[in-house]
C-alpha cells in the first residue's frame, strides 16, 4: 500500500498468521477474523496491550473483555471450573459461547481485562484463523469486536477500516464472518443457577436443557461484554418492528416484508443473523437520514436479533 501508515490487509495464511503473532507478542494489536464477528486482539497478560484496546475503541474501562484460548485445558488455568460448567463447555466449545466464571487467583491475565472484577469472560473459538494464531503465539488473547465502542460489529474487513480507520495495523483476511452475531454470554452462579447476560448463536432454550431452569435475573451492574444500553449502532434513528418504513428511511426487511435490503427473503433467522450487521452498515452508508427494520419473532435466533437491534436503536447517553 502507498501509505505506510495505512491499515493492512493481510491473507490469513501461515505467512500471514506468523506476522499476526509476532506483533501480538510485541505488544501490537492485531485485527482477527472469527465465527462470530471479526475481533481487535492483544495479548491478555499485557497490561500495555489490552490498553491499547480500550484506546483504540474508545472503550469505557468498567467494560470488561472476552480472553479467548485454544481449549478447556487453557480456560481451566483461568478459571474454576465446576462440574456444571465442564459440561458445558464439553458440549459447545469450539463455539460462540461465552462463559463468566470465576478467576484464578493466579491467572495470568491483566487486570484490566476483566474490569476490576471478580469473574473472567472466556471463549474457545471455533474459526480455524484464530485457533491457529491461539497456537502460534500459545497466550491467551483478548478480543472484542473491531470497532469502536458502541457502533456496528464487523464481519468483514472493510467494515473494521470504515470503524477503525488506520488504527490497527494488520488484519488477517478470512472472509464474511459466518455467523454474524456476537457468541451467546452466560454466567454460572453459585448453588446452580446460571444467568443469560447476552443472547446469541446458543440459545437460551437449549442451554437451559443443559444447565436447569435455575436461570437467574441479570444483575444491573455490567458483567460481561454487549450488556449496555447502547451498542451496535448505526449512528441514526432507527424504528423497529416495521411493516413499512417510516418516512424517508432506509428499509431492512425480513420475509415477505420487502425493503432497500433483506435480512433473509425466506425468513430465516440464521441468515438474517449473518446478514445483520452487514445490512446495518448498508443502512449506515446510505443518504437516509434514518432506518427501518422488519419485524423478526423473538425466539431462537430471533431474540439475539432483537437484543442487537433494541440496543442499536437505544438513544444516546445524555
């Protein structure tokens, strides 16, 4: 590229995943494709780099990251793990799941990764790039979605250029993330019950044949990542659960309700997942001043639809 100090997009193969890691154990930031959604990475031991992260997205630090590892075996050095909590993760580990337990004393890990508390956030993922960069480098890493702070997730790199612009620069190029939404987040509590703290790719139906019906309230304080108010936004009003659109808005429909985009034409709700914030950024770019957005049954997949989009449309703070 002509300019140096461009972002650069790198092909994620093992020339490419090498170069990813040796800046990441330099403390640099490295820009990662996933299952979910494309993730802005550091290694969680460094106190330097993880700041790094809140830097560069603008991120308020009570909000706490996700360490992603390559197994149980690495979690459990993190994290104990009961009984419950193995079986779970046995069960959908590589995945988009997401569990909150309580840290180890001695896990190494920077304390700004878990926001001062208690517990740690840990996912093994599935997508082949970061697990071979997990190996690589052999640390765990932190990885929030590449963007900034409460805009739209990325599942391409184009999308982190437009939210980050040359802040990061590498990412490893490994095509539309294909999920699309952002792994399901659960805390296990204490006398078996469990909490729901962010609805995704694993259902809350099915965990709950796993785990029990014990599912606990949330609590208002912030636990895990995609629990405030306002996130994933597009930067313009946005009305929900629309047939039509409203006057003068960009229309993202869903089935038969038609529009300038379509979630999924046959109304399925894992292509409407992996096309949302595709679709958002669609919107985003276009010269409406607003969006539109089809009705989609909060169930299943649709409930981490609806979770996304009711905080996208959530009013600024202040």
């Amino acid at each position: 590229m002509s300019d140096k100090n461009a972002t650069e997009v790198v092909l994620a193969d093992r020339e490419g995943i090498a170069r990813a890691a040796r800046i990441l154990k330099s403390e640099g930031l490295v820009v990662v494709p996933t299952e979910t959604v494309y993730g802005l990475t550091a290694r969680a031991d460094s106190t330097e780099a993880v700041a790094k992260i809140y830097t560069v997205k603008g991120r308020p630090d009570f909000n706490p990251l996700i360490v992603h590892v390559r197994s149980l075996e690495a979690a459990s050095e993190l994290a104990l793990f009961d009984d419950r909590a193995k079986e779970v993760a046995r069960r959908y580990w590589p995945g988009p799941l997401t569990l909150v337990l309580p840290l180890r004393e001695d896990a190494p890990v920077a304390k700004a990764v878990t926001a001062g508390l208690p517990t740690i956030a840990l996912r093994v993922p599935a997508h082949s790039v970061m697990q071979a960069l997990l190996t690589e480098t052999g640390m765990p890493l932190a990885a929030p979605s590449a963007n900034r702070s409460e805009h739209i997730s990325p599942t391409r790199p184009e999308h982190v250029i437009t939210s980050l612009g040359d802040a990061c620069p590498i990412i490893l190029d490994g095509g539309p993330s294909e999920a699309g939404l952002e792994s399901t987040i659960i805390a296990l509590r204490p006398g078996g019950g469990w909490t729901l703290l962010r609805p995704g790719p694993i259902f809350k139906e099915t965990l709950g044949g796993v785990l029990g019906q014990q599912e606990l309230e949330a609590p208002a304080a912030i636990e895990a990542p995609g629990q405030s108010r306002r996130h994933y936004s597009p930067g313009k009003p946005m009305h929900l659960y629309r047939r039509n659109p409203y006057p003068g808005d960009f229309m993202i429909g869903f089935g038969d309700i038609t529009g300038d985009v379509n979630l999924s034409p046959s109304g399925d709700k894992v292509e409407a997942a992996a096309r949302l914030y595709e679709c958002l950024h669609l919107a985003e770019a276009a010269p409406n001043p607003g969006i539109s957005v089809a009705s989609i049954h909060p169930h299943g997949m649709g409930r981490a639809i609806n979770d996304r989009l009711e905080r996208a449309a959530a009013p600024a703070a202040g």
